[in-house]
C-alpha cells in the first residue's frame, strides 16, 4: 500500500483528474479517478468551491440531459501548472 | 552617541550592504509564501509569509537606525525631524537609537519564532488553548527580551541563537523526513549559517572584528536560501 497523500497531493490528483477530462468531469467519475471516498471528495470539493479552483456547471449529455460537472477554472489551473514548485517549496521549508 | 556595541569602523556601510541584500531575499521568500497562500489558502503559508515579513521589517529598523549612526548628513535629516517633537526634554539620540533597535529585535525574534512555530510539524504542537498560551508566553519574552536587550546587547543574539537552533532542529527533522530531499538540506544548512552568525555577534565584545564574521556568515546563509529558492522556482 502506497504512503498516504499530503493535503496538497489530494487537491492535486482531483484538479488533475478533471483537466486530464479535457477540464469538466462528472462527480462520480472524479471520486473514481481521484481515488477518494464520497465523504472525503465532498468535503474536498466543497473547500476547492470556496476557492474558486473549480465551479459546478451544468452541461448537456446525450440525449440532451442536463447533467452537473464539476470543471476547472482558471485559478485551478493556474495551481496545476505551479504545483511541482509548491509541492518542492513546502518540501525544502518544511511546511 | 549611542550604540549597543563598538564595530570595526571600516566595515561601517558594508554591513548596511550585506542587510539591504538580506533584506531584498526575504521580501522575496515572503512573496512567494504569500503568492501560494493565494492559490491554496492554506494558513501555514500564511503564517510563513509573515514570519519573513517580520524578518524584513527587523532588517529594515536596523538599515534605519545605524544608518543614521554611521552618516552625519542622516544624523542631522533625523535631528531636525525629532528635535522639535522631543525638545529638550529627553536625549533624542537616545529615544531615536533605542526605539530603533527595539523595534528591530522585537520583530526579527518574532520571526525567527514564527518559523520555528511554522517548521513544527502540526501533530507535534500542542492542543488549541495551550498553543495559544505558549504564544502570549513568547510574545511576552519576545518584548522583555527585546527591552532588556538594549542594555545588554548579547541577550537578544543569545535567544536568537536558542530560537534558531531549534529551527535548524526542526528543519533537520524535515530534511530526513523527506528522503533526504536535497532542497530541504540547504534550508537547514541556511539556517544553520545564521546561527553561526548570531554566535559571532555575542561575543563581539570580546573582538570587534567578530562583528564582520557574523555579518559575513548572516550574508552568506541568505544567500543560501536564494539559491534554494531559486532552484525551487526555476524547476519545472
């Protein structure tokens, strides 16, 4: 069994999960691909909201169901793009 | 003219140049630490951010006062600034230099113990109300220290000395905690460097030229951490 992830490790392979879907994922494929439980991805995504890394949006599937996808704004992706650094920053100074 | 201690006088102005630059590496640090705060909101970046805020302010107080100690023409901008506030009724050199440097050493003791606070490892701090207790405790020792220290100028290196070696306790811990992560060894060695400093400093009473060692160390550990976090946020 792997070591457990980091905090910041967590919000990393969630804001990765959904930009890999090409940056709008549904809430099930996304505790799939992020390896989480429901309790633990809700909370997740809860805090992710509040941070404005990603949004809820309804999207039109097929058949022209309106379903709700969790997709990735910007300040998401910017954190995506600079996570080895803060990853190697929190790392090297201990926090 | 007040001074906390007597300093080679062909160094006067060199060290102002080692702080400025000190100075310039934790404005830096504490803006990176900010900028990630932004992103993930996490408070201990936060709390990092301002420790070297802290840090910068300190350095800042000092460029200010022996400034003003070394060059005349200062001397004589801070004397007509003051004099007609103070009058005659208190020696304002004295008011001037010693708001000064407490001024400093209270904020660089709350920075490096905001560091050391921030470099513990949440599940070795203790439970809520007592960790805001040892906090009030600190702040407490920080403000006396810093007051006593402008009669005895080695008690303020002294508990940045104890301060900083617990920090480089902590950031050792890091360092094997991390698989021996090569950045995290730097760190610790940074701040291993700035103790060294500190102990140069205590015993500047004994030998002036002590003053330039532990300037020249103190230079050398901040640049050690440029190059760390150069080497962070360069890499891909």
């Amino acid at each position: 069994m792997g070591s457990r992830r980091s905090r910041l490790e967590l919000v990393f392979d969630i804001l990765q999960a959904i930009q890999n879907k090409g940056g709008a994922i549904k809430p099930t494929h996304l505790m799939y691909k992020s390896n989480l439980s429901h309790k633990l991805l809700s909370s997740y995504l809860d805090e992710l909201i509040l941070k404005e890394m990603i949004e809820i949006i309804e999207k039109e599937g097929k058949r022209r169901k309106v379903t709700k996808v969790v997709a990735l704004t910007e300040k998401g992706s910017t954190f995506l793009a600079e996570f080895r650094r803060i990853k190697d920053f929190t790392e090297a100074f201990g926090l | 003219m007040y001074r906390l201690f007597y300093t080679p006088t062909w160094f006067n102005g060199w060290d102002l140049i080692f702080e400025a630059i000190s100075l310039l590496i934790v404005l830096l640090i504490a803006g990176y630490s900010w900028k990630i705060y932004r992103l993930s909101a996490d408070n201990k970046f936060k709390y990092f951010s301002l420790a070297f805020i802290l840090l910068a302010i300190g350095f800042t107080f000092k460029l200010i006062t022996t400034g003003v100690l070394y060059y005349s023409a200062l001397q004589k901008i801070a004397d007509s600034v003051l004099q007609p506030i103070i009058q005659n009724k208190v020696t304002y050199a004295d008011l001037f230099y010693r708001s000064g440097f407490f001024l400093q050493m209270v904020s660089m003791l709350g920075g490096w113990l905001l560091i050391f606070f921030v470099s513990q490892k949440s599940r070795a701090r203790l439970t809520r109300f007592y960790e805001v207790s040892q906090i009030v405790l600190f702040l407490y020792l920080i403000v006396l220290i810093s007051i006593v220290s402008n009669f005895q100028y080695f008690v303020f290196y002294l508990t940045c000395m104890v301060i900083l070696g617990m920090v480089v306790l902590n950031y050792f811990k890091n360092y094997l905690n991390t698989d021996r992560n090569w950045n995290a060894f730097l760190v610790m060695d940074s701040f291993l460097l700035i103790l060294i400093s500190q102990l140069f400093f205590v015993f500047v009473f004994l030998w002036e030229e002590l003053y330039i060692l532990g300037e020249v160390f103190l230079l050398i550990g901040f640049l050690l951490l440029l190059f760390t976090y150069r080497r962070i946020t360069k890499a891909a």
